[in-house]
C-alpha cells in the first residue's frame, strides 16, 4: 500500500497536469451540507469531480456536489470543497481527512470550515450561524491514530487554540459590518448519522457543548497537524433542547440551511479579502 505522502503527491500530480490546474490557492474552503453557494461567487472557476481525482473518495450525501473547485473570490485564490465526507459514509478517519491534506500540499495556508448542525444552546434559533471557538471529539476516531509522517506534520499536534483566534475576530467585524447576527460557541461531533436522544442532547450541553454536528471534527485535526490555519462556522438547523424536542427529519434541516446559505456566503465572500 502507499504511503500517505505518495498518495499526496498523486493526487497533486493529477490536478497539476491530467485536470491541468494551475492555480496556487491560498485558502481552501469546505462547505457543509446545504451551503454550496459559495461556488457561485468563484470567478475563473475550474472544477473537477471528486470521482476522477485519484485517491479521493466520493460524496453520497444529498446537498453536496462532489467537486473540487479552483478559482478566484474576492481577487483571492482559493480551492473549494463542494461537498465533504462523513464517517457515517463508511469512510475512515484518514479517507475523510485526505482532501484537507491535498489542499495543504497545493500551497493553501487558511482553511474554512462550515457545517450544518443542531443548536442546543437555548440561545440559538434555526437559521442562526455560530463561529466555532472550540470542539469536543465524542466521534471515538481520529485521523491522526497511526504511523506519523513528520514531514506532513508533528506526532503530537497542540489542540489548545484549533481555531484562529485572528480569523475569529475578522470574522466577527466583518459580521458587524454586514449586520449579520453571530454567536460563537462550542461545536461537538458524533458519528451520526442518527439524530441524538433526550438523554444524550443533555449530556452533550452539560459538558459544555453549544451545537452538535457529525463532521468537521477531524478535518480540524488534520489541518491543525498539517499547519492551517483554521476559522470554523456551523449553520443552525434545527434546536435541540430535550424539554421540547420535535422530530426532525433532514429534509427540514437541508431546507434551512439553504435558506441560511445566502448570509453563511456573504459573511465569508467578505471576510476573505481581509484574511492574512
């Protein structure tokens, strides 16, 4: 089997000559289910389906396109994840975390991370966006757990601050701006891809969690390992306080994050021309 640097470098290979991008991107950006109309705002846009890309695995959840996108926003260049992978898929740790790992080998220094997810903070409403200012990895994976190659990264990656506290602060004057209402919070990942039981959304809020999700976890991991540095925002679907839960099904949180998707973009298409 190869080895996870010969991986990268096949893949890197294939987009520089067999897709024939040229593009150097600063920031790579991940949209989560539902919040795919970033890409309309990408100019000199170059896109290629995660299923011709060698090493890459394939998205099957609804709301994601499958496509990695090279091209410019807001006079930056960026590569955009159209779609992410789960470990509900079926996908390891180390499958969900790859892309992370070729955009950080295409040059990118910035990483942007949305995600769709329930608000258990009493505070919060669907439609509501949250910045992530820390997380909690209930997921019992991590992509980290094997050989470690120092050259990707160290073995032993400092959690203490994952998300940027510069980007934080961009994006909330840039919110400010924008008159764009945020709360910052603290994300939590399980598996999925159930939906959590009464018992469980209060122990998830007892031990300090805003809002629930089943990604963006360990791409955090990953691009902490491999140097990004990191802004991460989730899109409210759906609340879960136990004491008044509703049955939920995903076409109801699916529809709300499109219905969020126009603020979720305008918020990042301005904060990238700040990021530095």
């Amino acid at each position: 089997m190869k080895d996870l640097r010969q991986r990268i470098e096949e893949t890197v290979n294939y987009l520089r000559t067999g897709a024939d991008v040229d593009s150097r991107p600063e920031i790579a950006i991940i949209l989560g289910t539902g919040l795919s109309a970033l890409g309309d705002k990408i100019e000199d846009k170059k896109a290629v389906a995660y299923g011709e890309i060698p090493n890459f695995p394939v998205s099957t959840v609804p709301g994601h396109k499958g496509e990695l996108v090279f091209g410019k926003i807001a006079g930056r260049d960026v590569v955009v994840m159209e779609g992410r992978f789960h470990y509900y898929e079926g996908y390891s740790p180390q499958e969900i975390t790859y892309p992370v790992r070729v955009m950080r080998a295409l040059g990118a220094k910035f990483l942007i991370i949305s995600n769709a997810a329930g608000g258990m903070n009493p505070y919060f409403n669907p439609g509501d966006l949250m910045i992530i200012e820390d997380h909690i990895n209930l997921m019992g994976i991590n992509p980290l757990i094997g050989p470690n190659d120092e050259t990707l990264g160290p073995r032993f990656p400092d959690m203490c601050e994952p998300y940027d506290k510069a980007l934080i602060a961009i994006a909330e004057q840039t919110a400010l701006e924008q008159k764009i209402k945020v709360h910052k919070g603290v994300y939590v990942a399980l598996t999925g891809p159930n939906l959590e039981t009464r018992a469980e959304y209060r122990f998830l809020r007892t031990i300090g969690a805003d809002a629930v999700g089943m990604s963006t976890v360990p791409e955090v991991i990953a691009g902490v390992h491999a140097g990004f540095r990191i802004f991460g925002i989730s899109v409210i679907t759906d609340k879960c306080l136990p004491d008044a839960l509703k049955p939920v099904d995903f076409k109801e949180i699916l529809e709300t994050a499109n219905r969020t998707e126009p603020v979720l973009t305008r918020l990042i298409y301005n904060m990238i021309p700040r990021i530095r």
